[in-house]
C-alpha cells in the first residue's frame, strides 16, 4: 500500500512538473519564431510524406499515442481521486455520489455524472467532476493535435524544348525575304502580326518593355512548346535566348523623295549623315498604296519607317518650312530639314506635292538594334503564366538582319484612324500624349516611339519564327530539340499541429493533475489514503456487503423502485472507519 501511495504521488507530481516545463519551452519557442499570437493557424512541424505516410502518423498520434498517454494519465488521476472519495468523517460521502465516482476511470461529457457530482455538496466531488471534465476536453484536444497538409515539394528534373527555328537553324530557312511560307503558316503570321500592329495604334500609351528594362527579351523556344509543359514544373534554367536593344539619335535627313511605284505601292526615301561615315546612308521604305494618300491627306504630320543597311530611321513628313523649329528629346535635340517637293510624287491622275505640301519638312530618330544572346531562367506560380525570373547574357552585342523590313508592304497595314499605311501610324499613335485639360495640349514620347518599334521588331521576328515551325514534322522537331534544367513539383505531405488546441491540452492536463496532488495532500491522513482503498464498484460492493448487511438503514431496500432507491442513496452516508482489530477499515452508514 504503501508504493502505490508514493507511486501516485511522484507519478502526479511528475506530470504537473513536466506540464509547466513543457509550456515553458514550447513558449520560448514560439516566441523566438515570431509567433506572438497563438491561434488556429496550423504550425509545421515538418515531413515530406505520401498522403498513407502521413494518415499513418496521424492515426499514430492521434488514435494510438494520444489514447495511451490519457489512459496513462488516467489510470494516476482517478485511482487518486477514487481512493479519496470516502473517508473518515461524521458526515460521510453520499452513496449515490460514491457509486456514481467509483465506475470513473476517464473523463466524461456525460451532463447526468456531472451534475451527480456537483450536487454532492462535497469539495472534493466537485473537483471530482471537474477532472473528469478536464480529462474529457485533454482526450478531445490530443486527438486534434496533429494534423497533415498538402504542399509541393520541389524535385530537379529535365525537360525537353522545341527551339524557334529560325535561330536554331541561323535563319537558315528564310533567304532575302523569301519566306517560302505555306498558306497556312502565311495566315498564320499575317493574323498575328496585324493584330500586333492593331494593339500599338489602340493602346493607350504604355512602356511594354518597361519591366524588362527597356529590352526586348526572347527565347529559343516556342511560345506553344512552353506553354505545353505539365503543370507541376514551376522553374526552368538556362533556356538559349537573346535580348534586343535599340539605340537612337535624333537627326534629320539630308535629302527626300517619296516616288509612285506603280499602282499599288510608293516609296519614301531619305538620306542620313552617319556620324561614322562620310557618305550618307540610304534608308528606304516600300508603302502600299499611292502617294495621294500623302499629297491628298488634311492632316499636317505623316508618320513613316524607312529601313536601311545600318538601322531605321523613324520619320515625320511635316507640312510647311519648319527648319526653324527644334525641340529637345532623349535622344538630343531634334532639329526639321525642308524640301521643295513641288510635283512629286505625280502619277497619272495625280500632281503629286502641291499647295501647302509644296514644301515638306522631315524631322525624325536614325536608330540601331542590337542583340546579345544570353540564358534566361523562367518560373511560375500554380495556374499562372510563365515569367522570366533572372537572365545572364554574354556582353557582345551585334546588329542583324530586321525581319520586320521585308513586312511592310506586304501586310498592306492601313491606319485604323486614317488613310496612310505603313509602319508609322501605329507606332507613332501609341506614343503620343494629349491633355483634355488646357487647350488640349498634345505631347510626343520619342522614347516611346523608339520602344515601340523595338517591340514591334521583336515580336515580328518571334511570330515569324513560330509560324514557320506550326508544319514542322516530328522528326525534324526531334532533331533540333534541346533540353534544359527544371524543378517539378511533387505533392507530398507534412504534419503539422493546431498551437491553441495543443495549449488547451496542456492547461488541461496540467489543471487536471493538480486537482488530484492537492486532494492527496489534503486527505493524506485518512485511513482510505494510508490503506490504499480504492473505491471501485466491487470494492464498494464487498464492502457494503460485508460492513452494511446488519445495518437498519440497508434493511428491506430491494423492495424499492429505481426513483425510491435513488432518493435513498442520496440520503445515506457512508464512510470507512475502523474496525475492532485497529487495522481493517469497515464501511459504515450514517
């Protein structure tokens, strides 16, 4: 008796101390996380399980290790409370209660042995119930602890590209213009590229190129064959591409003409001093339709692009002398050349230049694309589109062959907003700024114009090299085909923990244990403490039996309904004393 009696109370005591450490420690942690709320957010505790990985440790924890650690706890807790249910007292413990305490071994809900509880008039079985709702709410909160959650894990992996053909076969498949497009592929372009072009004339004016700093990125791979990846990769590393640069200066031309060619197209031509050259440089433009679209028009400015060996130049044909006028840009001081241009540009049934277009002023960028190859990095979030992470190039930039130059008449592009074609309105509308508010004032970004053709230029070259690439068969595809570096994400599984269901748990359990250590030291003295009596339903039953069978208050009380003998044993009091020999304890009722 005498073990059991120290067991328990180290067993306790052990617990409680083991509590308060625990909260400590767990606390301190939280709080060097920078957790400083504790809430129902799950924590992580860690793991990169399959989903029968992690229900298994769920069911360990909560259906196996929890349930073993109360039936522990329980065990120490009701044996100490059910050893002090009755004691020596001239009041004595109710029957009703004591039976009710002694079938006890776990917490309970159960509102009926609560309120048995409560309604004793006893302290301790009040505490009684008060552990056994305790323990009820430990089990509830233990068995929600641990939880598990869904997350992508990242994995290294390859995947496999369809590179854009024209620069994986060094443009190869196209020879001075001639696309040798199918119809199809032809459509294709075509579509797009004037949707393209559509877009820079509507748009409000924007920097497209403005998150990538100015630059016109690309990459050695087809928009579809990107697009086409699974879902589950989420980074790709060092894709082959190439970023586009422009370089401008302000400068006007030397000479001008605007000739008819034939009936279906006119060309502008100018002639631009090059800072690195004695001679001035040709840039020429093809324009579908006929100059009446420029000699005819009421308006004062025409936009135009005319390409050369070195470059482009982006020009305006204004109306009137206006070699006077100059304005500062950021590609330095523009400055107007006027031309006598007094019947040119006649065809049949046309006079050409005439009236106040006798004289026309030109004003306008020379401006240089580079490229420089380089590798790029490219990510995306779940259900999103790809978009490039960070890129490293090679430092050596070097001019090429602009396929936007062969396009222009071909597209027979015509201003949405007007008469003329060409390049120029789109790109110029796009880049012009107006107030609503004073006067209407209206401003010109040429640094947006220059970007816009950038763009435009970039975007030209991809659709090209992607329209050609629609009809490839797949043994060509197979050939070219590159792979490149990825991360795939897997879904696994970690487990984690509720922090206020744990917190509950461990006030629970630590509340739930200094209930029956200071019940123990407060009865520590009475002779069912120092003999260990356990009141369990055949303990009581023994007892009763043996110490109450001569007893008049247990006399004739077989005859009684379940109500009348309910009432009784709320009524009788037991308790143990002493018996004659000193060392027995005999249960008696008052």
């Amino acid at each position: 008796m005498g073990f059991s009696l120290a067991f328990n109370f180290i067993i306790i005591s052990v617990l409680c101390l083991v509590t308060v450490i625990g909260s400590i420690v767990w606390l301190a942690k939280v709080n060097l996380q920078g957790y400083h709320k504790i809430g129902f957010t799950s924590r992580v505790i860690g793991g990169k399980l399959s989903q029968g990985q992690a229900k298994a440790v769920d069911v360990v924890c909560s259906a196996v290790l929890a349930l073993l650690l109360l039936a522990t706890v329980n065990y120490f807790w009701f044996a100490t409370l059910r050893v002090i249910t009755v004691y020596e007292s001239n009041r004595g413990t109710s029957l009703n209660a004591t039976i009710t305490a002694s079938s006890m071994t776990s917490g309970t809900y159960n509102a009926f042995v609560l309120t048995r509880l409560f309604t004793s008039g006893q302290l301790k079985l009040c505490l009684f119930a008060v552990v056994l709702f305790l323990a009820a709410i430990s089990k509830s909160a233990l068995s929600n602890i641990i939880a598990y959650e869904a997350f992508d894990s990242p994995m290294d992996t390859h995947v496999t590209l369809e590179p854009s053909v024209g620069i994986s076969l060094n443009g190869s498949w196209f020879d001075s213009g001639r696309y040798n497009y199918t119809p199809k592929q032809y459509a294709g372009f075509a579509s797009q590229t004037l949707a393209m072009l559509i877009d820079l004339e509507l748009s409000e004016p924007r920097n497209r190129l403005e998150n990538d700093g100015g630059y016109y990125i690309g990459i050695d791979s087809t928009t579809s064959s990107v697009n086409s990846l699974p879902a589950n990769l989420v980074d790709l590393y060092n894709i082959p591409g190439y970023r586009l640069s422009i370089d401008c200066i302000a400068k006007a031309p030397e000479t001008l003409g605007v000739i008819q060619m034939g009936e279906s197209s006119y060309t502008i031509n100018v002639n631009v001093n090059m800072t690195d050259s004695a001679t001035p440089m040709l840039f020429n433009s093809e324009i579908p339709g006929q100059t009446s679209s420029l000699t005819g028009a009421y308006n004062e400015e025409y936009p135009f692009v005319s390409f050369g060996m070195q470059g482009v130049y982006l020009g305006f044909l204004d109306s009137f002398n206006l070699t006077g006028s100059s304005n500062e840009t950021a590609f330095g001081n523009m400055t107007y050349s006027a031309f006598n241009m007094a019947g040119m540009g006649a065809f049949p049934g046309s006079d050409g230049f005439s009236g106040t277009k006798s004289i026309i002023s030109v004003h306008g960028l020379h401006c240089q694309i580079f490229r420089e190859s380089g590798l790029h990095n490219l990510t995306r979030e779940a259900n999103q589109p790809w978009r490039r992470g960070s890129s490293q190039y090679s430092g050596e930039k070097h001019q090429f062959v602009l396929m936007i130059s062969d396009w222009q008449k071909k597209l027979n592009y015509h201003s949405i907003n007007g008469t003329i074609a060409g390049y120029g309105p789109p790109l110029s509308s796009s880049s012009q700024i107006c107030q609503t508010l004073p006067n209407n004032n209206c401003t010109f970004d040429y640094k947006d114009l220059a970007e816009n053709f950038l763009y435009a230029a970039g975007e030209v070259e991809r659709i090209a090299f992607e329209a050609k690439g629609t009809d490839l068969d797949r043994e060509t595809i197979d050939t070219i085909a590159y792979s490149v570096d990825a991360t795939s994400t897997e879904q696994r599984y970690r487990i984690t923990y509720v922090p206020a269901i744990l917190l509950v748990a461990m006030v629970r359990i630590r509340v739930a244990s200094i209930i029956p250590l200071v019940l123990f030291l407060m009865y520590c003295q009475t002779p069912a403490v120092k003999h260990w009596k356990v009141a369990h339903p055949l303990r009581l039953l023994v007892d009763a039996v043996d110490g109450l069978r001569h007893d008049t208050k247990t006399q004739d009380v077989h005859h009684m309904t379940d109500a009348e003998l309910e009432t009784w044993a709320k009524k009788v009091k037991i308790s143990y004393v002493r018996g004659q020999t000193g060392d027995e304890m005999v249960l008696k009722a008052y």
